[in-house]
C-alpha cells in the first residue's frame, strides 16, 4: 500500500519520461522553425557596403529561386518579395493600414491571379540596408496576402542589379 503523498517510482518514471519528450520535441520544432525561416527568408539580417558613394546589398536566392529581403515602410518592419514584374511597390492592406499609408485614388491592376482592385498610396519611407527612398509610387491591393510587400520597379528602376550564382547586387550610387 502507498503512502498518501508519495509518488510511486513508476509513475514518476513514467513523468520524467514524458516531460523528457515534450522538451524534446518542443526545442526540435523551434529549432526546425528557425531553420525553415531562414531557408523562406535567407536575407533576415541585410548588410549593406558602401565604397566610393555607391551602397550596395547582396541577396541570397531562397530554396525556390525568389528574392525576398528585410526592411522597412514608414519603420515598420516588413519583408520584401523583389518582382521585376511589378510596376510599384505592391502593399499589402494589412501592412498599408500599420505603416499609416494613404489611400488615394482607385484603380486596375493586372496580377498573376487577374485584374485586381488596388488604391494608390505614396510610400513616404522606404528602407533596405543602408538605402532609403523617399515618397515611392505604390499601390495598396486589399486581396494579398497579409504579410507581403512586392517591391516593383518604382524602386528597383532606381537601383543597379546583376545575380550570379544565386545571388543579386542591388547598388545604388551617391553620385
């Protein structure tokens, strides 16, 4: 017979046991998770040189061959999708509203998925590494997804790109 109290050493076996796998499993799936991220994502943290009044920023391709790097609308903290394909910059109502981007006057757009509704902003700041813009044409798409921005050539007109190997140049000169 047990004492009242007690714990009794199969079960406490059987405890131990359990809160083993549960730590284990939990720091695999965050540790897997940072993994992952960095594989979606691998520009999280942008260094930019900058040499004779030109910046520059190299991106890695991601494990499906796009371009995504860190940055910032308005000192809000989003992760750029680099699409040559895109006229502007491409926001997300979700970002537009945290970034307090303005909706201006309505209009069409052509996307991969067909024409969309989209309201045209100006993005006061615009920031990647060391290189700012300033009042950027965009637009404001309600129907993408939360956590996207497509940077378009309204940004990437201005900037030099080359990519070998996987990796994109971005520069911008001074002069």
């Amino acid at each position: 017979m047990s004492k009242p109290g007690i714990i009794r050493p199969e079960t406490r076996y059987l405890l131990y046991f359990a809160v083993f796998w549960i730590v284990f499993l939990s720091a695999a799936t965050y540790l897997l998770g940072s993994w992952d991220s960095r594989k979606t994502n691998p520009n999280q943290q942008l260094v930019s040189h900058t040499r004779g009044g030109t910046t520059e920023i190299k991106l890695q391709a991601n494990r499906q061959g796009h371009y995504l790097a860190n940055g910032t609308i308005n000192n809000q903290n989003v992760t750029f999708i680099l699409d040559t394909g895109a006229t502007t910059v491409s926001v997300s109502e979700h970002i537009a509203q945290k970034a307090g981007l303005v909706r201006m006057q309505p209009s069409l757009a052509r996307t991969a998925a067909g024409t969309v509704r989209v309201w045209n902003t100006t993005i006061p700041e615009l920031r990647m590494g060391d290189i700012t813009f300033n009042n950027v044409p965009g637009t404001i798409n309600p129907d993408m997804d939360p956590d996207m921005v497509l940077l378009g050539m309204s940004v990437l007109g201005q900037l030099n790109f080359s990519q070998q190997s996987g990796v994109l140049t971005l520069s911008l000169g001074t002069h």
